[in-house]
C-alpha cells in the first residue's frame, strides 16, 4: 500500500518535481545502505565482452568443452558464467568488468570514493568459491576426484585485483590461462565432463 501510494504521488507531480522526488528517495535510500547498487561493480562484462571472452575459448583445442550460465549441480542459485571442461579437470569462471576503483583485500571487496573512503561490496571471491565446493561435493557423490579449479576473468579496463583470493585472469589472456593448467588423470577428468554435462538443472 505504502508503495502503491507513493507512486500515485509521483504520477500526479510535474516532470521537474518528479526529478527532485526520485532524486531525494534515492539519496535517503543510499544514506540508509537500501541503495546497492555501485556502477563499478557491474553484474556481468556485458554480452559484448563475454562473446570476446567466449571466441578467446575457441582457441582452445577439441579437448575442451566450455558451457556458459551454467547452474551448478544441486544449488539452488548456484550459477556461474561459465564452465571449461577439459584435461585440467573443471574451470568455474566468473566474467567482471570491474572499474579501476574496485580493490580487494583477501576475501574483502571495496569500492573507493573520490574522498578515499571505501564502500564494501559482496565478495566476487566468496561467490566464486562457495561454488566450487558444491561441485566439488557433488562430484564426490558420484565417486569422482578430480581438480575443480576457479578464476575470475576481468577486462582489460579492471583495476589492479592483487590481494584476491581466487585467480585473476584480464580477458584476453584466458586461453593462454587454460592451456597452461596442469593436467588431471585423463579418465577421471573425462568422467566429470560427462556427469556435470547431463547433470540436472535445480
């Protein structure tokens, strides 16, 4: 009701006053952290970048296979950019373009402002993470072992990520990334292409 209210109000306001009204709300709402969304922390690179990333992955030989969105088995919101089966095992990949003024200090992800105060933001490498271990979880039921690795895969624009807990990878280094993984025990590795290829969506 509350919400349906202020939106009548709006509409009965000229255009000028709209602008002023929705531009208080929005600084209320940031004043009282309601506000989470940062510019610099996009959700994704953007389909233009990620189709980039994505032809960069056609470099990779015949015995790779790459699934994008994929949904990690048995999570109910896990879901990754994108997946590299292959000789290494599993690659979970997350795709970010991140403004120069992103910076991380272990598992702590910060934006900077202009005054130097920094605004804490939800940690890409926790996400990242808490989705390998339910791969890895999941592969163990099956009686599989096999490396499931992470890494996120930033533009070329993204800031210096140094203390980042998990693999930062700029873009257009990606295949070269993959290919230089060590290898896991061939059969194994293929029997984890198989199950997490078919395995059912939750």
């Amino acid at each position: 009701m509350v919400a349906s209210a202020a939106a009548a109000g709006v509409l009965a306001l000229s255009q000028p006053d709209q602008t002023m009204w929705l531009g208080a709300v929005l600084a209320v709402s940031t004043l009282l952290g309601v506000h989470r969304l940062v510019p610099s922390f996009a959700r994704g690179m953007g389909r233009r970048r990620e189709r980039s990333v994505l032809e960069r992955l056609q470099e990779l030989s015949d015995d790779y296979s790459v699934r994008t969105d994929w949904s990690v088995p048995g999570v109910a919101k896990g879901e990754v950019d994108a997946v590299v089966f292959g000789p290494h095992g599993v690659l979970l990949l997350e795709l970010r373009t991140l403004e120069p003024d992103v910076v991380c200090e272990g598992d702590k992800w910060f934006a900077v402002r202009s005054d130097g105060t920094r605004r804490l933001l939800r940690s890409l490498s926790n996400q990242l993470r808490d989705n390998r271990k339910s791969v890895e979880r999941y592969l163990r039921r099956q009686g599989i072992a096999v490396p499931v690795l992470e890494a996120m895969i930033v533009s070329d624009r993204s800031g210096e990520l140094r203390g980042a807990t998990a693999p930062v990878v700029r873009d257009y280094e990606i295949a070269a990334y993959v290919h230089g993984l060590p290898s896991a025990e061939a059969a194994s590795a293929r029997e984890a292409t198989r199950i997490l290829s078919n395995a059912p969506r939750t």
